[in-house]
C-alpha cells in the first residue's frame, strides 16, 4: 500500500506555492518597513517552554502537544511561536538592547486537533513579537501591521475585534462574577469548562464545544456578566489603544467576550475574522503579554503580537496563476540549445528548451503554451549567426543578431 501523507498535514504543491510566496512576500515588505526583523528559532523545543510560556490551563498545553521523549528529554513540536521567540529574545539577551525589539516570523506549528476545513495538525502562521513598550501605541502598532498586512494581500474587508482582559487585579472581580453567572448550569458543562472553573474562569468564555454555547444563551450569560471592569491603569491603557486606533482609521469592534486561548495575555486582546470563513473565522489572534517574559525566566518586560494562520489567509484569496518565462529556444542542436539557453539565463531571462529535442512543431506546441516568445536556433541561424525570435501571442517574427540578443 502506497504510504500517504499524515492526517491533518498537506503537501503545497507548485501551483498553489506562487500564493504563499506573494503572502511571505508581502509580510517581509510591511513589517520590514516598520522595521520589525525576521527571526528563525527551532521547530522542536522543550516541553517545559510551552508548559510554562503556553499555560498548562490551555487546550494547546493540555491535549494538543505533539511531544516525545529522546535521550531522556522531553520535547514538544511548537504548537505556537511565541513561547519560542520568548525564549531566543532572553537566551540571546535581547532585552539588553535599546526598546523595542521588534521581531516577526513564518514557519509550520504542529497542534493534534480534529481536523477540518481550516484546521490541520500542521500549519503555518505569520506572526509578528515586540518586546520592551509598556505605551498602548505598540498595541496600536501591532493591529496597524496586521491591518495593513492583510490589505497588501487584497484582505481589506476583514473584521478587527478588540478588547481588554485587564490586569489580575481586575480580573479578580470579573472571575467571581463569572463563576456566579456560571454556577447554576457548571455540572451541564463540558469537561474542559468545568475544569476552567476553578482555575480560569475566563476560559470559559473561549470554550469551542457547541453545547456549552447552546447553555450561555439558554441561562442569559452575556447579559448577566458586565465584561471586566477595569483599574484606572487597565482603563487609561484600554482607552489611549481606542484613541490610536481611531487616529489611524482602523475600524474595530469592541468584543467584551473575547478571551483568547492562550494563558499568558494581560490588558488587551483582538482577533481579526472573516465572514466569509464558517465557523473557523478568525484569520489573527493576539494580544499583550507582559508577563510572559519573565514567567520564562527574563526580567519584566511589557510586550505585544500576534500570529496568523497562513492556511486560512490563503483560503481567502484567489488562486494566482503562473506568468509565462520569457523564452523557448527552439532547435534540433542539442549542444547550441543548451548554451543559448544557459547564456540568457545568466542575462536575467527566464529560459527553458525541449530536453527531448522533437521536431519543431512539437516543440513550438510546447513554446506557445508555456513561454511568451520563441527563440528559433535552426541551422541557417547558426550558421550566419542570427536567432529567430517569434512572439507566441502576436505570431510575429523578427531576425535578430546573435550579439544584440546575448549581450
Ligand atoms: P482557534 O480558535 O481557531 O482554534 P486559536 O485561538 O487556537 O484559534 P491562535 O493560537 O491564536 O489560534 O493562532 C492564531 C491563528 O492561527 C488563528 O487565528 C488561526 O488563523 C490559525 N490557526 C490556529 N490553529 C490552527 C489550525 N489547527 N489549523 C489552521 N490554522 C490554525
Ligand atoms: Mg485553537
């Protein structure tokens, strides 16, 4: 039997890869510009890296992880990328260098999840860290990127969403009201929810399970929480992103239910979703996670990012075709085919040839299809040193000398 590729894995064949190029493209191009620089860290890291960094109340952490043992060392392939760029900027002593840091990656994360339009085990995200700002203008930066980002890939109708978790101060309130509003349905709850109960309410909020959905509307949840109130810093630092936003034209909806999956995220939170995406809608997540640096061991650092997933964005998008290269050389002389053909490619054309050498008419078959001109090498070419060039969309044809067209 044929060995196929792993569930919730896809290969990216050479005809979708022009997409992903553009997309990588266009990342490099606008974060570069807001001077944020690209970092490489490993697929495969420590266990312990994610189980701190991630937190270990997070389905990611909790059911998730590919992880495997080798020479007696835990190791985990990233679910995410965040946890790893912590981890470079701190071994590398980054947070000794004048703030911000502002670093962006792409690359493959591995999470075992059911899979689903929009869902793999592994996929690839986009996503951009900036470290050392504790002002609401590198949140309004980060959203600006994501923003800006997505239009330069034609993704301009997008929705941002935003809100604030506040800080463990004023969380604390916002737990107990929750836990209030939630206990007279907690025992119908899935699993996963009661579990949050105790030890993060909030999560709840964020639970995927349809049922447990069904049971916030049937009991009124949305209505009999107020959305956390925040202390004057969490408010003051909630309000001047609002202030940001608005100077820079950004459109935003203010979610007071949005919680996020993830552990670390303090003040504030957005995701960016689309409508045109069914149930997995949500193209970016991120948020500020001030602790997160020195929960892995580094000094206090304020920090903000996000990632995006790249299999989602591409959904999006029109699939891109193809541009025609520049020439077929046409010839029944192997050895001046290969040499003419290796000449203008060093001259910066796009060149290919019929490594089969057929008759012409095969080959000018071929030409028409995948070149916009064809460079005719017969032997009355070769011997008084000329090409043949015919443009395949137009049926001209023009002699031109050999020297004009190689140097
Ligand atoms: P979701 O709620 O869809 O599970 P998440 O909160 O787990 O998302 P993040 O960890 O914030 O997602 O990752 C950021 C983005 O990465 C998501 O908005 C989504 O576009 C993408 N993403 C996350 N998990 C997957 C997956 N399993 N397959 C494809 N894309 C994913
Ligand atoms: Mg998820």
């Amino acid at each position: 039997m044929s060995i196929k590729a792993q569930k919730g894995t896809k290969d990216i064949l050479p005809l979708e890869i022009i997409n992903w190029q553009n997309i990588e493209k266009a990342a490099s191009e606008v974060f570069s510009k807001a001077n944020f620089k690209e970092i490489r860290t490993p697929i495969f890291e420590d266990t312990a890296l994610f189980e701190r960094g991630v937190g270990d109340t997070t389905d990611i952490v909790n059911k998730e992880m590919y992880t495997f043992v080798k020479s007696d060392r835990s190791i985990t392939l990233r679910p995410e990328n965040t946890a790893g760029v912590v981890r470079a900027y701190l071994e590398h002593n980054m947070f000794r260098e004048s703030p911000p840091v502002k670093l962006w990656y792409k690359g493959p994360m591995f999470r075992y999840e059911r899979p689903q339009a929009g869902r793999q085990r592994q996929f690839h995200q986009i996503g951009v860290e900036m470290f050392g700002i504790q002002d609401a203008s590198a949140d309004a930066e980060c959203i600006l990127l994501a923003t800006e980002f997505l239009k330069k890939i034609g993704l301009s109708d997008l929705v941002v969403e935003i809100n604030s978790l506040g800080c463990n101060v004023c969380r604390k309130e916002y737990k107990e009201q929750l836990k209030e509003a939630i206990a007279p349905f907690l025992e119908e709850l899935c699993d996963d929810c009661k579990s949050r109960y105790e030890k993060n309410p909030l999560r709840i909020l964020d639970c995927k399970n349809e049922d447990c959905n069904k049971l916030f509307e049937e009991y009124n949840l949305r209505n009999k929480v107020s959305g956390i109130k925040l202390c004057p810093e969490c408010f003051e630092h909630y309000k001047k992103l609002k202030m940001y936003l608005d100077a820079l034209n950004i459109k935003y909806i203010e979610n007071t239910f949005l919680v996020r999956g993830l552990d670390y995220y303090t003040k504030t939170v957005f995701e960016i979703k689309s409508n045109n995406l069914g149930s997995q809608n949500a193209v970016c997540g991120g948020g500020r996670y001030d602790g997160l640096v020195e929960t892995l061991g580094g000094p206090h650092t304020p920090a903000v990012g996000w990632a995006m997933g790249v299999e989602r964005l591409n959904s999006l998008i029109p699939q891109l075709e193809y541009s025609k290269i520049d020439y077929f050389v046409v010839s029944d002389n192997q050895i001046e085919a290969v040499k003419l053909a290796s000449k203008l490619r060093e001259k910066g054309y796009s060149v290919e040839f019929d490594h089969n050498f057929r008759k012409f008419s095969k080959q000018l078959e071929k030409a028409s299809k995948i070149a916009n001109k064809a460079i005719i090498l017969g032997e009355d070419e070769i011997k008084n040193n000329y090409l043949t060039i015919k443009n395949l969309e137009t049926s001209e044809q023009e002699k031109v000398l050999f020297e004009n067209i190689i140097t």
